[in-house]
C-alpha cells in the first residue's frame, strides 16, 4: 500500500470522527444516505454525460492502483536494457533475443524489439514518442475527470441543501420548531458531503494521479535515451553514466542514489 495515501486518508477520516465526537448534537444527525446518494450519484451521472462512460469506468477501475505503490520498477528496468545492451554491442543476437524475451515493461520491450529490427533511428525515436504521448493523453484525461468530479460535488452537496429547504419551508406553517430544526440538519448536511468528496478525495486523487504521471513519463523519457544510446551500440558504461546523470539532476529523483549500480559492465 502507497503510505502517503493510506496515511491521508486515515488521518481525513480521524479528524472527521474526531469533529463528530465533540459535535454538541447528536452523531446521527451528521448520517444521511439520501444525501449521500445525492452527491455521490449526481456527480457520477453529472461526469458520465461530461465525460465517454468508457473513459469513466477505466478511471474507476485504474483508482485502487493509487492505494498502492507504483509497481514499476526503473532500476529494474535499467538493469535488463544494459544487459541487452551489452549483448547487443557485442553483436551476439541470440543472447540479446533472450534477454529481450525477460523484459516485461511493455514500452522497454517494443523499444528493444525494434532495435533488433534495424529500422531506421528516426523510425525508433518516432514510435516511442507515439508511446509516450498515448500515455500522457491517457493520464491527462483521467486527471480531469477526477478535476470535474471535484467540481460536481460541491454542486450536488448545494443542491441537496436547497431541495431540503423547499421541503423544509414547504411545510414551515404547520411544523414545530422542532420538525424544522431536524430538516435543515438533514438538508445542510448534503453540502458537507460535497465538501469533504471534493476536498478529501476527489481534489487529493487528481493531484496524486497528475504526480504519477509525470514520474512515469520522466521513466519512459529515460528509457528512450536508453533504447537510442543502444541502437547506436553505445558502450553500456555510457549507457549507464548517461542515466545516472539524468536522474541525478531530476528535482524529485524516481531512483534511489546508487541504484544503477545494481549493474557493472
């Protein structure tokens, strides 16, 4: 599990029952499910006809994997292109179809593939900027439906605070004091709900999501050099420096001081 996130959450989740134990009313008045249906099934409609239901329920499925540390893995990585490169420059394409054969990171592999293919460096370059940009467009379109579901739900919060006044001053001639106070708690409290989706977790998603991304692209930027440097038979040394000295002046480094030394050539 991703610390930072569950640590979050918990701590969002241990100041909310904390306001709620030391609320002078009763707990049970901060608990409406209507109103919850409100928020939370209005802003999903609400992004549903913004947004291809396609894109929205692949958002929905992608969400847990932000609950966990990202798997991939650049030193991993880093370590099977120098070894590819390494059979690579030696010219031993059997060894280096081997090698390629145990990379699992989609983009590494198509990369290295079409290194062995002899296509033009071009050719190269273009492909795996294709992949990039797919990814980037990709990510980018999830980060926005999390920003526009942070938008709705304030919205359907309000709107089920009014529809609760309606009903509340609809019958304000022949109710009590009491009746009305209990119906402006229950309408109040759907805007509440707005604020705290909005603001302890849709608005936290998009931004966590938007981080990933660039990490990942930063990795997939680094590995194409990588792939580039191998096409041209580099020595895995260089390969190797080249790497450390790009992550090296990252202002957030994705790769441990030291990592790529898990390989010497």
């Amino acid at each position: 599990m991703n610390q930072s996130t569950v640590i979050g959450l918990l701590g969002g989740a241990i100041v909310l029952i904390g306001m709620l134990i030391m609320a002078p009313v009763n707990a049970g008045a901060f608990f409406n499910i209507p109103g919850l249906i409100v928020v939370l099934g209005g802003t999903f409609a609400a992004t549903c006809i913004s947004r291809p239901f396609r894109d929205v329920s692949r958002l929905l499925r992608t969400l847990p994997g932000l609950f966990r540390e990202d798997a991939g893995s650049i030193e991993t990585d880093v370590a099977q292109l120098l070894q590819f490169a390494t059979r690579y420059r030696h010219g031993n394409l059997q060894a280096a179809e081997r090698e390629l054969a145990n990379i699992e990171n989609p983009f590494l592999h198509a990369g290295l593939r079409r290194v062995i293919d002899r296509g033009t460096l071009e050719d190269l370059r273009n492909s795996m900027q294709w992949r990039i940009s797919g990814l980037r467009s990709r990510e980018q379109g999830r980060v926005q439906i999390l920003q526009t579901m942070s938008v709705f739900a304030p919205a359907f919060g309000m709107l089920g605070t009014l529809f609760g006044l309606v009903q509340m001053l609809s019958g304000i001639g022949t109710s009590g004091l009491d009746e009305i106070g209990g119906t402006m708690a229950f309408a109040m409290i759907t805007t509440v709900y707005g604020i705290v989706a909005s603001n302890l977790f849709f608005k936290p998603l998009a931004i966590k999501m938007e981080r990933r991304t660039v990490q990942r692209l930063m990795h997939l930027n680094a590995l194409m050099e990588g792939v580039m440097q191998v096409y041209e038979k580099r020595h895995p040394t260089l390969i190797r420096e080249s790497l450390e000295g790009f992550f090296a002046h990252q202002a957030s480094p994705i790769v441990a001081p030291g990592a790529l030394e898990l390989v010497r050539i």
